[in-house]
C-alpha cells in the first residue's frame, strides 16, 4: 500500500505510541493515535476512512476488547491487531472470537509488526476487490451466485448477458461440479421470463423408463401405478426456462421426443391422444462427448444441432486462474451465515494446500470442503489439519507423473494425458496468456493453439 494508508493506533504509552510511528513513517502511513478506549471509540464514529486498526488490550475508559468488537460493527473489512502486555491464552482467544486479525505480545519485534501489518492490509485489500467485483458483476450482469474475475469466466458471462434475453436453446458444456445449473439460472433471471418459472431436471438420475413420464406427464391409466393425470416439466415449465441436466444420458426414443417439442412446441403425455403446446426456453447441459456420440450412433445429430444453437464452456476450476481466493471468500462467507460462526483467520498451510490441489470435483468439491473447515472450524480458525484424508489421498495422487504398470496401460491415453497437464501447468504459469504459455514450452503459438483446441482448453 502506499502513502495513503490512515492507521487508528490505541495505546496509553507514550513510549509505545512513539515507536510504533517511527515505525510507520518511512512507509508514508498517517497515524492517528488515542490514549483512551473511549477516545477511541469517538474517533470510530467520527472517522470511516481507517485501513488499518492497532489497539492495546488493557485501556483507560473502555477495553481493547470493545474497541476491536466497536470497529468490527462499524467496519467489518477493516483489520485489527492487538498488541498487549498481557500475553495469556485467555486474552488471544478472546481478541479471535472478537473479530482480531492477529494478536501480538509485548514487548515486540518490529519486523513482526511490519509483516502483521502487511498481511492485514492485504486482507483489506482482498476483501475490497473482491466486494468491488461482486458488486461491478452483479451491476452488469445480475449474476448473484457466479463467482470469477478471469478471462475465461469473465467470457462465460459476456456470453450469457448477450444469449439471455433471446429464445435461442443454449447448450452448456463442462466437466463436473462447475456450476452449469448455476448458468442456467442466469440465463433464465437475465431473460424476459425471469418471472416465470424455472424447472430443472438431472437426466442422469432417473431411470429411462421413468424419465418420459417426468418430461412429458401421463394420464390415468397409462401404465401400472398411474392412478391419476400428471402434468410432465415441460407443461410445468410453460413461458419460462426448462433446464435439462445431463441431456447426453437420454434415450434415443426420448430423443426423438425431446426433437418434436423443441421443432414444434408441443407433445402428447404418456398414454394420451391429445396434444400439450407448450412455449418454453430450453437449457441444456452435458459433460458428455456429444460428437462422439453421433458418430456411435447413441445421439441423434439434428437433435445436437437444436440444443447447440450457442454452447457455452464452463472452463473447470484448475483452468480458472485466480478465482480460487475468490470462491474461498464468498463460500466462507456464506457458511458463516448458514452456520452462525465467525471464521477470523484462514492459515496459509490451508490455502496453499488449495492452491495446489487439481480439483477434479471442481467448484462443487471446493464448496463441500470449505463448508467442512467453516463447520470444524474452532476458535474461528482455519488451517490444514481441517482438511479430509480423501482430500490428502488425491492430492498426493495427483502429484505422481508416471502410472504403474502392473495392469498395463494404455500408452497414447497416458501420452494425451500428460500433455493436457503440461499445457494446464503452461496456463497457469503465465496467467493464462497463450503467448507466453506457448513460450514457456517452446512451441509456436499456432501449434500451442491447435493443441488447445484439441484438448478443447479453449
């Protein structure tokens, strides 16, 4: 930070107050002082612009305690320290559970304050942008629960702010676990339907004998256990967003079904003789290989071409550069909420074990775990011990480079395979810039490009 840094500093010791501003001065921070928990608490309501707060424990007037709890009411993003004589277990946790960002005895180093210092004001700094790009997200795009700020996700809801408000079916395609439902949602509250309903339905979890009577509805009679008339999603779905999960998992028969509602908007129920017409935007997702299906013959080809009228790449968390301290910040804080707690500290062992995590569940997997650590959490502090064995075990896992091969394997599988790890890696180390990622492995960028669009990284 620069110059422009205010510092509340609240000690009753002169000697203290003069070190800690010599300390500070070099840097070109202001700092503003009182001698009283009370005068400080008068400075809080008075003054907003703070970035930093630094308070004894034992106080004329008032506590240090009820200076941090006063500041964190009033200034939640606004960083406190506690520096106090009086070193005791008792006195830290009580500092934590009161919203401390770190607490420090006397007497003190003054290169442990530097670096507290820095770490809270780059706390502050992370809280503000990340606020700062919820709030520019949500201004433009309406996006509520879509978290991100890199290129490929900042794509993601340009996409989406251009196809929602048309009628155009919208083809969502990634791995899973990246939120494809969460799209959809934005498509449908992006779109002139957003008053109307949105159903969803995950193909992949019922039976293909059950699946038709879930889309489409039955009447009485139609098989045995249809004792009454039951409207189908899309009949419940009618003027608003029907959201299809999983569209890669259904039958050719229903297939064939699903291509006369989308051609002709309207359908018969099972067992019925009389047509439903229906007026209804249908989202559909997969991380199946849909053109491989065709070629197999277990997907209909005019079909993938009305879902796939504009396909949108949901790009998996590994490929998400920088939008891991994002995600960990807005789950955090939505299971504090969820939860009733305060989480003060995130240790560095725990994010860097994130950091070096492949996510193979993606953004799913990293909300489960974090809502774990929030959960177990004690004294409102996380660190890696919160972290499962079954995390551990495939973190190591995906540190090995050769497989085993006491069961064969199949080498041009392993070759692919290492190759889309060493381009990931190539990405993630240049910020995903093609350019410099193609320079990192030598090669050209046209010939790094094409090798994106055959892993389909793009």
């Amino acid at each position: 930070m620069d110059g422009k840094v205010k510092i509340l500093l609240v000690e009753d010791e002169p000697v203290v107050q003069d070190v800690l501003k010599r300390l500070f001065r070099p840097r070109g921070y202001k700092v503003k002082t009182a001698d009283r928990g009370d005068t400080a608490l008068v400075e809080l309501e008075a003054q907003s612009d703070f970035d930093l707060i630094i308070t004894d424990l034992n106080l004329p007037g008032v506590s240090g305690i009820e200076v941090i709890t006063k500041a964190k009411t009033l200034y939640p993003e606004v960083p406190v320290v506690l520096i106090t004589a009086f070193a005791t277990i008792d006195s830290a946790v009580a500092a934590m559970k009161a919203g401390a960002f770190d607490y420090l005895p006397k007497p003190f180093n003054n290169e442990q304050v530097l670096m507290v210092v820095d770490k809270a004001l780059a706390q502050k700094r992370l809280l503000q942008e990340n606020r700062r790009l919820r709030e520019a997200l949500d201004d433009r795009y309406g996006f509520e629960s879509l978290v991100g700020r890199s290129d490929a996700m900042i794509e993601v809801f340009e996409l989406i702010r251009q196809a929602a408000p048309s009628t155009a079916t919208i083809l969502i395609r990634g791995e899973s676990g990246t939120g494809k439902e969460l799209i959809a949602r934005a498509v449908h509250h992006n779109s002139p339907r957003a008053g109307k309903p949105f159903v969803a339905l995950n193909a992949g979890s019922i039976p293909t004998d059950l699946l038709e009577s879930q889309l489409f509805g039955h009447v009485k009679g139609a098989f045995t256990g249809a004792l009454a008339d039951k409207k189908g999603l899309f009949e419940l779905a009618h003027q608003g967003t029907f959201f299809l999960d999983e569209v890669g998992n259904i039958s050719l028969e229903i297939q064939a079904k699903l291509l006369r509602v989308l051609q002709e908007k309207a359908f018969m129920p099972v067992g019925s003789t009389e047509t439903v017409e229906v007026d209804v935007r249908l989202v559909c997702a997969t991380n199946a290989d849909l053109e491989k299906m065709i070629e197999d013959g277990s997907f209909r080809e005019d079909l993938y071409y009305r879902l796939n009228v504009i396909e949108v790449h949901i790009p998996a968390l590994r490929e998400r550069g920088g939008d891991l301290p994002l995600l960990i910040d807005y789950f955090v804080d939505k299971y504090e909420t969820a939860n009733s707690k305060k989480i003060v500290k995130i240790e560095p062992d725990f994010i860097a074990a994130l950091e070096k995590y492949a996510w193979p569940g993606n953004v799913r997997e990293l909300e489960n775990l974090i809502e774990r650590a929030v959960v177990l959490a004690r004294d409102g502090i996380v660190d890696s011990s919160l972290l499962p064995p079954s995390f551990r075990q495939k973190s190591e896992r995906g540190r090995d480079i050769l497989p085993s091969l006491d069961t064969g394997v199949n080498f041009q599988e392993q070759i692919q395979a290492y190759e889309r790890a060493l381009i990931l890696q190539a990405l993630e180390k240049s910020g995903n810039v093609q350019k410099a990622a193609a320079a990192l492995l030598g090669l050209k960028t046209t010939t790094f490009s094409e090798m994106l669009k055959r892993h389909k990284l793009r």
